[in-house]
C-alpha cells in the first residue's frame, strides 16, 4: 500500500517497510555487518563502478539503513534521503557539498547554536562566507543575497527563539537566485511540516529529537525530491565518514513508529501549556507558535499542522531567576536536546548555544533569560505542577 493511500499516522508504522523477504521477520533486520561479500570478482566490481546497486561496505551503504532512508523519505514526501551518524554530520554534509572557496551562505539567525559555530568559525577557514539574518522577514533574505551565495539555510521554527520563516516565499527567492534552499525541520517533524512541498529542495533533521523519540540515539537524515541531490551529498558523506551505524537505524525506526502518537500528546500538553504560562505572574513571555501573542502566528496556521511541542520563554529575574526554575524542577529533566518523550528544560545561552557568544545570540534574539522547554509525554497536571512548584522558589 502507497503512503500515499493512507493516514499520516498509519504510514509511520509502514512506511518503506515490509515483511524480510528470508524469513519473514516482522520487524527489520539489523544487517550488523561492515562488509558483503560478491558472488563473484565481476559483481564487486559492477558494485562499485554503480552498474549494480547491490551492497559493498556499510560506510556506503546498508541494508537496514536503506530501510530507514524509504521509510523517512515517503514521510517527509520526497524521493530519496540519506542517514548520516549525527544531526551535525547532516548538516556538515550539506554545507561541504554546496559551499566551497568564495562561495556565500545565507543563514536564519536563531539557528542551533554549533551550525551556525560551523559556519562562522570552522569553514570561514575555507573561505567560505556566510551571512546570518532573521529570516521571519523574506525581504532580509533577498537583502543578503550576493552573486556568490549558493546556499539559503532555514530553521523555522528556529532553535531557541520558535521565530517562522515563510518557507514558500524563500523557495521563490532561492530559485530566482539559483541557491539550493535546505531547511532544518526538527522542531516538527514531518508529522507537522512538509517543507518540501513548500518548494525547499532539501529537508533534513536531527533525528537524535522526534524522529527517535526516545533520548536513546544520536542520528540525522537528509531528503529531497530530486534523487541527483541526494547522490551528490551521498559522495560527500562516504568520503567524510560521517555514516550511520545499522543498529542505531534501527533503533530510529522503531522509534519512528510511534512518532505520530508521540508527537501528538506532546502537543496536546504543550496546547494547554503555554496559554497558562503566559497568564503566570513570574514569566515575561512566552513564544509558541500555538499562541495568537506569537508574531508570525498567522504564518504558522498556514504552513504547519500543528504548533507543536517547544516551547521558549523567559522568567522574570532573567538568568538568576531562570536558573533557580531549572535547579528546581522534579519531574522535568534539566538536560539538552529536545523531542524526547520525557519533558527536557534547559538553558539556550549557557548550554546548547553557548558556543555562539554574546553578540552573535544577541543579533539573533536569544536573550540570556530565555529557557527553551520541550514539552514530553508525561500527564499535563504533572507537568504543570512540577513547573508551578519551581516557579514557586523564585
């Protein structure tokens, strides 16, 4: 049956998958093998001039792997992906397939904080140049753009500050420029945002986050609609090494099977969450994209389904009061990293985007108060009890 035939919900569970042909296992099996063997000098040899596209070496490709790739690719509506070992290795393979000596990348500003420490510290050393804008606004894209720029680079709902991008109007920007628009869809999933059906060529996630769900797997995926894409990061990521372990494929894909109920309990909880928080006393605001306070939440009505499970604010009393919530909570776990199924709090300007400095968060409106909440599975009157007594130590 066709993703395309049924429910969202339904192709989580089946997508690209059946039945193993051997023995008729259920569930997919873990090819744990670094190597295949040929049937003979000539299959070897077909393998690797591509004339046969059967397995040679699991940092080029595996059977369990490929599984995944099918599995993710009809979820997010494209017709190829690419697994890779780390969110990072991700987006590392797409900045050094794209981008090179003298060519240009435009970024949104608010953007998980080692990506854009990879474009400003690490391949400026390559000379390669990059410029960082707040993206919410399509006309700051088309200001940035140069004749070198190659490469247009999403986050919407962007890490921490849940700022949205029109990913529409910067597809029509990318290609009249003739950039490859790439967008960062971890934040929702493809349960709740289909970037490629909004013209971006590439979407790709850290699939450590909702994709796995379970805290358990580091992990990334890239996809597009144009196999050729997809081919050409595929060179890359063999040469730099940054593949997929088999069993961790595996271990994303059963976490992939219950990402739509997961996704919508978090969100649920989130739903009644935030409205409540921003009628708190002790909080400053609150951005979700669920809230009518949101700047672009018209925007998000459009191109999301859903507001989703993040959700940003800050406490009054700045970092001193932000931190005595986090050393405070009980149920919800002080820790990095997002779309678990348990309820992670943390602190963006000291943790996960530290590595950018003081001036580059503040150019991206990621204030030093800020805590970045990802709403988990557990029963809301928990969650809002835990949160309600933290506030109260204030």
């Amino acid at each position: 049956m066709k993703h395309s035939d049924v429910s969202f919900d339904t192709a989580c569970i089946h997508a690209g998958q059946a039945p193993d042909k051997l023995y008729g296992g259920v569930s997919v099996p873990i090819f744990q093998s670094s190597t295949f063997a040929f049937a003979d000098a000539d299959t070897g040899a077909a393998r690797f001039s591509g004339k046969d596209n059967g397995f040679k070496y699991t940092r080029i490709g595996n059977p369990t792997t490929a599984v995944l790739e099918n599995c993710v690719a009809e979820l997010e509506n494209g017709k190829a992906a690419l697994a890779t070992a780390t969110g990072m290795s991700a987006i590392s393979t797409v900045f050094m397939t794209f981008l090179g000596a003298g060519k240009h990348a435009i970024s949104t500003g608010s953007v998980y904080g080692p990506t854009r420490t990879l474009l400003e510290k690490e391949l400026t050393r390559f000379g390669v140049k990059s410029t960082f804008v707040d993206s919410s606004n399509p006309a700051n894209i088309e200001a940035a753009l140069t004749p070198e720029t190659a490469l247009i680079y999403l986050e919407t709902p962007a890490n921490p500050t849940l700022s949205i991008t029109d990913i529409k109007a910067a597809a029509k920007i990318a290609k009249k420029a003739g950039c490859v628009l790439v967008v960062d869809n971890t934040f929702c999933s493809p349960m709740l945002q289909k970037p490629l059906d909004l013209g971006a060529d590439i979407v790709l996630h850290s699939m450590t986050k909702f994709l796995n769900g379970h805290s358990d797997v580091v992990a990334g995926i890239l996809v597009a609609k144009d196999p050729a894409l997809i081919k050409k990061m595929h060179g890359v990521l063999c040469q730099m090494g940054g593949t997929i372990d088999p069993h961790q494929a595996w271990l994303v894909l059963r976490g992939v099977k219950t990402l739509a109920m997961r996704v919508k309990f978090a969100q649920e909880n989130a739903k009644k969450l935030a409205p409540e928080l921003e009628k708190h006393p002790k909080i400053e605001w609150v951005k979700y994209p669920g809230l009518k306070s949101h700047p672009q939440y018209e925007l998000a009505q459009k191109q999301m389904s859903g507001p989703g499970a993040m959700i940003s604010f800050e406490v009054k009393g700045g970092v001193t009061a932000g931190k005595k919530v986090m050393d405070s909570v009980q149920l919800c776990t002080l820790a990095v990293s997002l779309g678990g199924i348990e309820s992670l709090i943390q602190h963006p300007a000291s943790m996960t985007h530290a590595s950018m400095g003081p001036e580059a968060r503040k150019q991206a409106d990621i204030t030093d108060g800020l805590v970045r909440l990802s709403v988990g599975c557990e029963e809301y009157e928990d969650i809002k009890k835990d949160l309600w007594q933290a506030l109260d130590k204030i």
